[in-house]
C-alpha cells in the first residue's frame, strides 16, 4: 500500500461533540494555541480541546480585550483542525460584531473545522472575564446573537454569561434561562465565585453547563471530580498551558542570558526524536522518498 500522510480532520466535529455531551461524561478540554500543542494534548489522550481567545491574543502580544480578528481566529484554528482530529471548541468572544457579524463568525470558524463556539454577553471591548469593570449587553441583543448562530451553522452553540460580575449570580441564571429558551446548547457561567454558586447555578438550570476552571481568578480551585459531582459537564482549563509555557520560556531566556549555554537545560527539552515523531517527521520523509521512487521507476 503507498504510503500516505494522516489528515484526521473530521467531517463533521460538531457531530462528534455533540455524541461525546449526550453520553453524559465529563469532558475536560485543555487551552491550546497552536497546532503542535494541538497535537500533543491529542497524543497524551485528550478527546475534545480548547482555543482560547484570551490565550490567542497573548499569544499575538495583546491583551485580551477583544484586539484579535475573526480572520486571524478563522486562520488560527483552521491550523489547529488541520493537525489533529480532536473537536475544538471555540472562543468568539462577542462574535466580532452584532448579530449579522455572527452569522459570519460561525459559518467561517465552521468551515475552519471548529466543532463549537461560544458567545459571550459582554459591551465591547471586551474584558477577561475574571476581570472587574466588565458591561453587559442587553439579554435581548444577546438572545439574537444565539439565534442568528444556530441558524447560521451546524456549530454547538455554547452561551456564556459574564453577568455574575456585575449584577450577581441571579441576574446570570435569569439570562442563562434566556439562553436556552433561544437555542443555546450549553451553558457557561462566567466567574463564579464558590462550589456553593457553582451547585446553585447546576441545581436552577435544566442544560449541560461548561464551568472555566482559569488560574489566578475569581473561582477557586477545583478538581475535575468536583465539578463532576456538581453537574458540569465540559471543564476546560483555557491558559494553563499557555501560561507554564511562557513561564518555562522565561527561564529559558533567563539561563541563556546569565551563563551563556543551553546545558543545564537539556532535561528539560523534548528530545529531537520525541519531538519529530509527534509531527510525524517520518511519514512526510517515506513520502518523500516513495514518491521519488516512483519518478525514477516512471523514467524507465
């Protein structure tokens, strides 16, 4: 048989994630930013992964205030589809616009491979959501955001709220419950502040609930397990990765810069062999080398 890359791109991973919800496990989604990250949390065994928007904008060099453009986002995660067949779920942020910009919004990042996006509730420019000083959009221009994206794509729709920050946690469940009414298939309460809001808001909705479990915030420190007990049942942790890898940069930087050799690092690096079978180094090198077996043999 020639030999042949993989290209494990799914045809329809909005499908897909919607059979992993309805199996009723918990799903938990690491934050990646780029495809090799992609590839590496799909070989050590994770099913559905996340693309933050927060993460992709430090990424860039910006902070997370809605600086990014839906076509550096669409091109973002067209890459990271590309590179692993896991389903990704998708930060929008508030959609890049109103409600006719979502309608776009979606129906690029679907045809970019994204399995799910998630709209959020805040004014513009948007603030991280474990941040003060955030404004809420009115419930009826948000309910119209969710309408338009259902109608615009097959993409699971996944609603945030950031509204626990600044009107409370009733305020969140009256919006949530305006959500769902509107076609939003999960739901994601933005910020929660204890296991005891946490149960509260799993306890007053009738949806499948996506809990943030974010470093540095407003939400304490929680297992997987935890959530799990409480309901939840997508726990996706956006920057963890991101932010031990910048942290793990900085060291980096800092040894080379104060004694001049990179050797006290060497335990630490992924070797070159790890690192090229995770990009399936060889199978573009028999590619390679079949087709140019071929050539000779067609030569003659």
């Amino acid at each position: 048989m020639e030999p042949i890359l993989k290209h494990t791109r799914e045809k329809y991973p909005s499908t897909i994630l919607r059979k992993n919800i309805t199996l009723k496990t918990t799903i938990v989604a690491p934050g990646v930013f780029s495809p090799v990250v992609a590839k590496l949390a799909e070989n050590i065994g994770f099913g559905v992964l996340y693309f933050s928007g927060g993460g992709f904008a430090n990424l860039l060099g910006l902070p997370d205030l809605g600086t990014t453009t839906l076509t550096e986002v669409v091109d973002a995660v067209r890459h990271i589809t590309f590179a692993t067949s896991c389903p990704l779920i998708v930060d929008a942020d508030t959609g890049f616009g109103e409600a006719v910009n979502v309608s776009r919004t979606v129906r690029e990042l679907e045809a970019a491979g994204a399995a799910a996006v998630h709209l959020e509730d805040q004014v513009m420019p948007k603030r991280c959501g474990h941040l003060d000083g955030k404004q809420l959009v009115d419930i009826d221009e948000m309910v119209k955001k969710i309408i338009v994206a259902r109608a615009s794509s097959d993409l699971v729709v996944i609603a945030r709220t950031d509204a626990r920050g600044v009107e409370g946690i009733d305020s969140a469940i009256e919006r949530a419950r305006a959500y769902i009414k509107a076609g939003a298939e999960i739901i994601f309460p933005e910020a929660l502040e204890s296991r005891e809001e946490f149960a509260e808001f799993s306890q007053k909705l009738n949806a499948p609930l996506l809990a943030n479990m974010t470093e540095f915030g407003k939400t304490p420190y929680m297992t997987v397990t935890e959530f799990r007990r409480l309901g939840y049942r997508i726990i996706i942790f956006p920057m963890t990765a991101f932010r031990t890898m910048l942290y793990a940069v900085k060291e980096t930087l800092q040894e080379l810069y104060e004694v001049g050799t990179q050797r006290n690092l060497l335990k630490k690096m992924m070797p070159r062999n790890e690192l090229y079978q995770l990009l399936d180094y060889y199978s573009y090198e028999n590619l390679d080398k079949h087709a140019t077996s071929r050539t000779l043999r067609q030569k003659k």
